[in-house]
C-alpha cells in the first residue's frame, strides 16, 4: 500500500484495478453501487473542492490493496450514503441484499460516533465500536480505510480539527488496526497523526531519514541475495523498508535514544517457500554480518497476539551501519501486511475463513465479556488502552507454554492469564528458579513458575494497584465480588462514609437512607447494598463518584426547609442561645467542637445539666443521631442576634521563630481591644514556634477579623481554630 495519496481517482481506474488483481470479484454488484453512490453524492463536494465522489473510490482502492471481498468495495463506494443523502439502510438492503446493508449501516453508525473528552460518553462509544467489530470485522477495516483517506487529505480541515482527528486517530484508529495486525495502514495513520500534532519532530525525522539509506540497502539486498543462491536456496525475494517517522520518533523522544542509537530504522526482508529454508537463511545472515547480542527474536516459534510470525535479528553491515533482517514465509509475509484482511478467501461468492477469524477477535468479546461485570464505564478507557499496546513481552511456564502480556505486566498477571484459579491461589512466584517479588515485571524469555497456596486463599485488595491486565483486574474483582460480599459491603460502607466526611458533607439521619439510595440509582445499583460491595471489591472508585455525590447533597441541600423563626420575645434567650420550646434554660458549649455565634447549632437535652449546645457538623451529633434513644434528646437551637455577650474561641498558630514574636502578637490583640484569657507558646523544630490562644470574641465574624489580622503579622504562618 502506497504511503502518499495517489491524484483523485476515476471509477474506471478503480475497475481496472479489480481487474488486475486477478480476483473473481462481482463486478456487477459494484457497478450498481458505484451508480448509486455517484448519484447520490452528485452535489456534494469535499473540503478540499474535488466531488465527492473521490473519497469512496480512494477508499475503496485501499480495500483492493488489502485483498478485500466484492462486499466490501461495495459496501466502501457507498459508505457514506446513509449519514448524507436521502439513500437509506433498507433501500440499500433490498438492492444489494442483508450483508452489504450490515456492512453500510455498521461504518455509519461507527461514523457517527463522536469522541469527546467526557470520559463516560467515550468509554460507550468505544464499547459500541468493539460490538459492531465484534459482529463483523469488515466494518472495522471499511472504517480504517475511511479514516486512512481522510488522513491523507486533512490539510483541507481547519488545524484545531486536524489535531483533534489526529489525536483520536493515535489513540483509538492506530492501535485498533494493530491488533488487527494490519501494519501499513497502522503505521501509516501513526505517521500522518504525528505530522499534524507535532510537525517539528516528524519533519526532524525526515530530513534524518532521507540523508541515509536506499543506496546502502540496494547494496545489502544484492550481497545477500547472491549468497543465498550459492547456498541452494532460489526463488528468494529480497525487499527492503524503513522504519515509521512514529517509531522512529517514539524512540527518540520518549526513550531519549539517538538516531544513531536505533538499531532497526533500516530493515531487509526475506521471503522464502518455507520454515526449513527461513532457520537456514538466518545461519546464512549470521555468517555474513556480525550478529549483535539480545537483538535476535523468533516470532515464528512464538507469534505475536496479532498472528505476526517473523524471524527478527539485528547485524552490523560492512559500511558499519546497523540493520534488521527479518525473514518469513510467503504466507507469514501476507499476515504481516494485510493482518486479518488477509484472511478473506476468494472462492465461489468470496467468503471469509470463519474459523480463523473467530480465533482473531476472541480478544474483542474477552473484554466486552469483563467489561460487563464492571459498574464503571470508564474502566473500559483504561483496559482498551493496556490491551491494544503495541508492546509486548512472551514468558514461559515450567512446561513450555508461552504466555503474552502487554509491557509492564507482573507476574500477578501472569498467573491470572494461565487461570483465574492459579492467580486467586497464588502466594509467590519463581522466574528462572528464583523467588521475586509479586509486582515482578514479566521480562521476554523468562520461564515463570507460579506458587499457589490453599484452594480458599483469595487475592489480595492491593493487587488492583499493582496488576497491568484487564483480564487480571476483572478477575480480582469477580473474586471479592464473589466471596466476599458481607466484607465488601462493611468496606465500601466505611469507605464512602469516610469520603462523605473529608469532604464535609453531613446527611440528616432522617435523609440518610433516601440519599444513598439515590446515589446508588445514580450508579447502576439496584441496591444500596450493592452500591457498598462494588465500592469494597473495586467495580465503582470513589474518586469517580465524587461528582455525582455532590450533586447529590447539593440537591438535599435544596430541598431541605428552611429553619423556622422563632418570636424572641415569648422565648428568652440564655448564654445568647435560644433553645425552642425551653424557655431560660441553662446552657453550656460542647467542647468537643466548642461553637461560637455565627455557627450553624442543634441543643441536646442532657440529664440534670440542662442543653449541651453543638455545632450541626459536629461528629458527636451525627453519631449520637442514629441512636433511637437519643433522636428525641436533639432540640433546635439558634443565636440570638441582640445578645451583645463574649464567647472564648482557642487558636493554634504556626510561626517562624523571632525574636519579639509574643510581644507582636500580643500588641496586635491589644489593637482589636481581643482580651486573652491564655497563652502558651513553644519552639519547634526547623526553626519555627507553635502558640495557642485562647481570646474572647463576639461571634464567628469577629473572629474571622481577628484570624485575618493575625496572619498580617510578620513570620506568621497559619491561624487554625481548635
């Protein structure tokens, strides 16, 4: 596939391609729908002024290089049709049958789909995306091949949507297409991404790029293929390639290597007949060139996820410039270009190899599967992100198994991609016969033996934190959600509630229950029970409800009535309180949070000490309220406006250490005519003083005044009531 877009193109040029691959494709369908499409995009135009018409041909161009079925190219010349003319779905499906409309309605739809930053919508959007590659693959690469064009002509958008669309491209496209094993068009839209995102650092590499390279490897190609013929093996075919602007740039930038540093920017491929002739052409190579350690991979033994096999080894050329020789099969070759799309066989009505590809996108419903046990939408953001890295690492059990990880993966994970019964029994683990920690990171070639200790051993909480898979994460909250759920609901429980505290939220015990119940509603529980044992094993994080807890309480904040006003003059006032329905009753201020005028407050009616006064906030209050003995003791309780009476409040303060630092703080109170019933202060270490105060003010304003006036003196650091 060509990496730099052709002039538009004409139906017949495209017919001519068909021709000339030689396929038995149904010209006649495409004929019908390149008809229909031509007339009804007939008065559009693209961005860029060309008709529009241009973009399905070009589309469906990039299908035929990939080898792609007669429904496909149909599907390709009218895939657009739906979203922007009058054609719709059904009438597609009465011209041109059930699977082309599937195939149609499918990239519609994914066309449709708008990636924005609010992470729930995206996490749906890209579950929805995964379904409709999960029915059909095809879909998926019509829409590679879709966004592929439109990369290649995005001068035409406007920059901030060049660098959206690139963005999204990286993020989302790429590595999709990765794991569909289509290499050329991953690269490709990694390229065109980086060139609009970061235009300095592609432009860099090019330039580094065409100062080396083609006549040095036409050189090496020939050596190589010469010798080869003497050694018995014909019919090689010798090619070259240079690694991708974006891999190159990856390593450069995010590695911090060199360009001189890289070791596979210029690559030499050899496709032979066999597996035999691929080993003994890698003994050839080696004989040739010098060989460097720890740069020899053989995918051929051990294949990629993706189904890439290849023998990969990096040697150091005669003019000293380092390169990669990669050596495969005729059919591993077509693997490694065309990836999935490899897999489409052209018979009788051109049909797909079902077996194949269900065995290719087993990882597509695997995590559609997990993700359906998980209450939060967003995890599938962060598990779509592990599971499509391009970095892979292989380890071996004791028997020779091999096991593929993402980058970064630990023996936790490791040990859950062997079973699930293995990991939730695991207590240790061995790699090459030695004991490693569990946060271990699996390293390529490592044979990995895993402990397991009794049948009901279960995981630990803190393994969520340290495994990188989401198979391994799923099945750690499946576990606790499974077994545990008395703790899990005792944990989430305690959870919340301390959550509910740090951020200063106060639920009346009479709102309680209606609140949570809300909450949970508003998660996808259908109980608060539930709500409580997905926080305890995992499945909703507290960090991600934040948003949604307080909307809640903001609105019982609103809905809560207004605090009645009582008639001062029928109901005196004591110690400047007025407790409702009591009339001069003695008063005395909790000192577990010592209120003061200004306070929201509630009374509690003490046994022959008349009301205990405290702050609504207090944690005393809320604990003492869901008592049933104690509900009826808790009596409304307000400031009284025209009591002019003294109240003593304590400061803790935090100084830099001085000389006169008592005396300023003294002279300051003086000023504000604040008495000072106490005062202690003391050295601490790193040459700072702690004071405590205890002074006479009027209400919660005036200490503010007086707190503010306190942080105006010199070397005071902070004034924190108590």
């Amino acid at each position: 596939m060509e990496n730099t877009e052709k002039m538009p193109i004409t139906y017949e040029e495209l017919k001519q391609e068909l021709i000339d691959s030689g396929r038995p494709y149904d010209f006649d369908m495409i004929d019908r729908a390149f008809a229909l499409a031509n007339q009804a995009h007939s008065a559009q135009r693209r961005r860029s002024g060309e008709p529009y018409i241009c973009h399905p041909l070009s589309v469906a161009r990039i299908l035929i290089d990939l080898g792609m079925d007669s429904e496909s190219i149909a599907a390709a010349l009218m895939h657009d049709v739906a979203e922007d003319t009058d054609v719709t779905v059904d009438e597609i499906r009465s011209k041109f049958g059930p699977e082309v409309a599937l195939l149609v309605d499918g990239v519609t739809k994914l066309t449709q789909i708008k990636f924005s930053n609010v992470e729930d919508r995206q996490a749906e959007n890209l579950r929805k995306m995964l379904l409709a590659m999960s029915q059909d693959v095809r879909v998926m690469i019509i829409k590679l091949s879709d966004r592929l064009h439109n990369m290649r002509t995005g001068d035409a958008w406007p920059e901030q949507k060049r660098r959206d669309k690139a963005l999204e491209t990286m993020e989302v496209y790429a590595p999709i297409a990765h794991r569909l094993g289509i290499s050329n068009i991953k690269e490709e839209l990694e390229d065109r991404s980086l060139q609009y995102l970061d235009p300095v650092g592609y432009n860099t590499i090019r330039d580094l790029l065409d100062k080396h390279g083609d006549e040095f490897l036409h050189g090496v190609c020939d050596t190589i293929s010469a010798h080869l013929t003497e050694n018995g093996i014909e019919n090689a075919k010798i090619k070259y390639r240079v690694k991708s602007v974006y891999g190159i740039y990856r390593k450069m930038y995010m590695q911090n290597k060199e360009f001189e540093e890289i070791y596979d920017i210029y690559a030499v491929r050899i496709i032979l007949n066999s597996v035999a002739e691929c080993y003994t052409a890698l003994g050839l190579i080696h004989d040739m060139y010098h060989p460097l350690p720890n740069r020899f991979k053989d995918y051929i033994s051990t294949p990629k996820p993706n189904g890439y096999q290849s023998l990969h080894t990096t040697v150091i050329g005669h003019e000293a410039l380092p390169f990669e020789v990669q050596i495969r099969t005729w059919d591993m070759d077509r693997q490694a270009e065309y990836g999935i799309a490899a897999h489409w066989k052209y018979k009788e009505g051109i049909t797909s190899s079902g077996d194949k590809l269900d065995e290719r996108l087993a990882w597509v419903r695997q995590l559609l599967e997990s993700q359906r046990s998980s209450a939060d939408a967003t995890d599938l953001l962060s598990d779509i992100k592990s599971d499509l890295l391009p970095e892979e690492v292989f380890a071996f059990t004791p028997r020779g198994d091999v096991i593929n990880l993402p980058a970064g993966a630990t023996v936790i994970d490791f040990a859950y991609a062997i079973h699930s019964a293995v990991g939730n029994r695991m207590i240790g683990a061995k790699v090459n016969n030695r004991i490693v920690p569990i946060d271990h990171q699996v390293v390529t070639g490592e044979i990995i033996e895993i402990i397991t200790g009794p049948e009901n051993r279960g995981p630990s909480r803190d393994w969520l934190n340290i495994v990188k898979t989401s198979e391994a994460k799923n099945k750690i909250r499946n576990w606790f959600k499974k077994e545990r759920r008395e703790e899990n609901i005792a944990e989430g429980k305690d959870a919340l509630e301390r959550e509910l505290r740090r951020n200063m939220m106060t639920i009346p015990p009479e709102h309680y229950d209606e609140f949570m119940s809300n909450l949970a509603r508003r998660n996808r529980c259908n109980t608060v029970e539930e709500m409580y044992a997905a926080i305890g094993y995992g499945g909703l994080q507290l960090s991600r409800m934040l948003t949604k807890i307080k909307d809640e309480y903001a609105r019982l904040k609103a809905s809560e009535p207004k605090p009645v006003t009582l008639d001062i003059k029928r109901i005196h006032s004591s110690e400047g309180v007025v407790v409702e329905g009591i009339d001069n009753c003695p008063v005395k201020f909790a000192k577990c949070c010592s209120p003061l005028p200004g306070d929201d407050i509630i009374g509690f009616v003490t046994r022959g000490f008349g009301v205990s006064i405290h702050k609504r906030d207090c944690k005393n209050v809320h604990e003492s309220m869901r008592h049933p003995e104690n509900a009826d003791r808790w009596v409304r309780a307000y400031w009284d406006t025209a009591a002019k009476e003294q109240y003593s409040a304590t400061l803790e303060l935090t100084c830099m250490d001085r000389n006169n630092l008592v005396s300023d703080i003294a002279l300051a109170l003086s000023d504000m005519r604040v008495p000072i019933y106490s005062m202690a202060a003391r050295a601490a270490e790193h040459g700072r003083a702690h004071m405590s105060l205890t002074i006479g003010i009027m209400n919660t304003e005036h200490l503010n005044n007086v707190v503010a006036k306190l942080k105006k003196v010199k070397d005071v650091i902070s004034v924190l009531r108590t």
